[in-house]
C-alpha cells in the first residue's frame, strides 16, 4: 500500500547488499541488478518475495526501520488498531501481528492449485469474510 502511495512504480531501483540479506522466500536478486519499483511489488505481493519487501521499504521509506514505522502509523491511520508491524516481510516476531478486529481494512491471502490470491479491502460494507470467501472462490475455482 505504501509502495503504490508513496513510490514511483516505474522507479529503478540498484539492488544493494543489503537488500539481498533476507531469507526464505527470495525472487533472487543481486547485487547491482536494476530492478523497476512496479515489478518489486509484484514479487513481494503475489510470490511473497522477501528480497522484493526488503528493497521496498528501503527504495520507499530510506531504511527498513523507517519503512516499518510508516507502516505502523498507516496501519493507525486507517483503523487497524490491533495491528503492529516489526518488518516488511511479514517474519514471525511477538511484536508483529494483525487480529481480526484490526478495523475497517481486511488482509486476506488464499493458495489452491498453484493459484494464489490476494485481496484487501478498505471500508467494505457487510460482513468481509463472507465477501473474501466468495472472491477465493470465484478466483480459485475457476
């Protein structure tokens, strides 16, 4: 979300060192590589690539730790009360988690048969889970 507000999507981006030093999932850039801002966010969103979120948060915020407190404070913004972020790529930590009454926003991710969706929604009227599980289903089962 941050990415698509706050980013150039048709930026290059010089993949540093840094940026490589992430684990399990990667897209598997190196240093040097120029990659596009737009195609980083796909890697992160659809692959869940954490080398893409990691160049992410630096390309967008100046470091991962500013990038995360941006998160946090756009979490704040829009409702997602029960939500604290400690890093871009979604690693298990005590401090970083979402729970269902985390407000208006819904997060929602499903994999079926190599198939992979991502839906969020802002705001939506009626109850949200019944509306992702129709969308799974429609994008799934197809």
């Amino acid at each position: 979300m941050l990415a698509i507000e706050r980013g150039n999507l048709g930026e290059s981006v010089t993949i540093t060192r840094e940026m490589t030093k992430v684990e399990p999932t990667i897209a598997g850039y190196r240093r040097g590589d120029v990659i596009r801002l737009e195609d980083m966010l796909k890697a992160a969103m659809i692959k869940s690539d954490n080398d893409a979120a990691k160049a992410i948060a630096i390309t967008v915020g100046g470091s991962e730790k500013k990038f995360v407190e941006m998160m946090n404070a756009k979490a704040k913004a829009i409702g997602m009360t029960h939500t604290h972020f400690t890093n871009p790529c979604g690693y298990d930590d005590k401090q970083h988690f979402s729970t269902p009454r985390a407000g208006q926003c819904l997060i929602a991710r499903a994999k079926k048969d190599g198939k992979d969706c991502v839906i969020v929604m802002m705001n939506a009227k009626g109850d949200r889970w019944k509306i992702a599980k129709n969308i799974f289903e429609q994008v799934l089962n197809s």
